[in-house]
C-alpha cells in the first residue's frame, strides 16, 4: 500500500530544534500548578 520511503517516513521521528523541544515541553506556572496543586490537595484519605 505504502512505498518503502513512505514507511520509513511514517515510522520515523520527526526533526527537532533545541528551540522547538524548549517551547513545546517546558512547564508554564499553571501546568506546574496543575501537576503539583500543593499540600493538602492529594487523594482523600479511605477511612
């Protein structure tokens, strides 16, 4: 169905710069936030 560059391609990893990689997985505050809201914010205790 697919010609062999066309695999290759498909199940290759695209190229990425140092820029791209630091813009698109770097935590803002809110996505910190989000991840750790704090002390006390955890599961509720089962009692």
């Amino acid at each position: 169905m697919f010609a062999d560059e066309e695999i290759a391609r498909l199940r290759s990893f695209p190229e990425i710069s140092r820029e791209e990689l630091i813009r698109f997985f770097t935590l803002t505050a809110a996505d910190v936030e989000f991840i750790d809201p704090g002390r006390g914010r955890g599961p509720a205790d089962p009692a």
